[in-house]
C-alpha cells in the first residue's frame, strides 16, 4: 500500500510539470527568512527528477535566494484538490552554478516568459506602478533552485478515513510510516 501511495506521489509530481492546468504545477515554497520569521511564496514546479529532485525558477536578486543561501533547509507545499491529496516536503535547497545548464534551460524559455528575470530592479523593489518597470536588454537574473527532498509527508483526505504517511530519505532509500492524520 505505501509503495503505491510514494508511486502516485511521484506520478503527481511529475503531471505537475506536463500537465496543463494540474494542480502541482505551483506550490507554496517556505524559507526561513533574515529576521527569523517564516517566508512563503507561490512557485512553479518546473522539473521533477529519477531521484524527486524539485527545480523552480526565480530570479536571482529575489529575497528567497539570500535566505537559501543563509539556510537551505526548505519546505514544499503542494495541495490537489480533487483528489484531497496534501504534500508537505522537506529538503535542502541547491542554487545551480553550471553556466552551460543556466545557459541552457535560458534558451527553452519562450521570450515572454524571460521578462520575469530580467527586470531592472530586484523583486520587491518599489516602483510608482506596474506599467513602470524597466526591463534589461543585455543581461538576465535567471536563476535555477533544487529542492534535494529528504522528508514527504502525504495526506489523503477521504471516508470513511484519512490516510498519512511520512517518507523519509535514509541513505539512498525511502522509508515510510503510517502516521495519525
């Protein structure tokens, strides 16, 4: 029953990334931020590997890059609402530093898209109103973040019980356990 439930885990995962309008194709990232308190923002899953290794995008002068760098201990939230399904996942964030992947993954991503990472101020930055941001022509702020899982925590929502269980990475193995919903 577990190996099903880490199958459909991973197989929602990856709908994530391929399939229009799924419900995994954004999660809520949480950071430990500079002054302690906990920061949340909405990403996009943008890749998923053999191994559940998470990639999003983000800009690379965004606050959430600072606070991964000061602490990489990451979580995940992602929620499916038809099925009831409830992933946390806990991990290490990596910033990736390979130029030629950078370089890469930059060409796949239509021109539209690029606009998100090369604005000429950083994210936050006040500006008077929407339509006065700059863009840079020359240059980008692309930036490419893994999440290394180490802990899933899965919740179905249904009768006539709720099912949890929690994964955990030890070594190169998951182990799992049933747990009170």
């Amino acid at each position: 029953m577990k190996e099903l439930l880490f199958k459909e885990i991973t197989d929602e995962l990856r709908l994530g990334t391929s399939e229009k309008g799924h419900p995994f194709r954004f999660f809520s990232l949480g950071t430990m931020g500079l002054d302690g308190t906990i920061g949340l923002r909405t990403v996009v899953l943008r890749n998923v590997s053999n191994s559940l290794q998470l990639t999003f995008y983000t800009d690379s002068r965004s606050p959430k890059i600072t606070e991964i760098q000061k602490n990489n201990t990451v979580s995940a939230l992602f929620y499916h609402p038809s099925k009831m399904i409830q992933l946390r996942i806990e991990g290490k964030a990596h910033i990736e530093k390979d130029d030629s992947v950078l370089k890469k993954q930059w060409k796949a991503i239509p021109n539209v898209a690029q606009k998100d990472y090369n604005t000429n101020q950083p994210p936050g930055s006040n500006i008077p109103n929407s339509e006065e941001i700059q863009y840079l022509t020359e240059k980008n702020h692309f930036c490419m973040v893994h999440i290394i899982p180490n802990r899933i925590d899965f919740l179905k929502l249904g009768q006539p019980f709720h099912t949890r269980v929690q994964f955990s990475l030890e070594g190169e193995e998951w182990k799992s356990n049933y747990l009170v919903p």
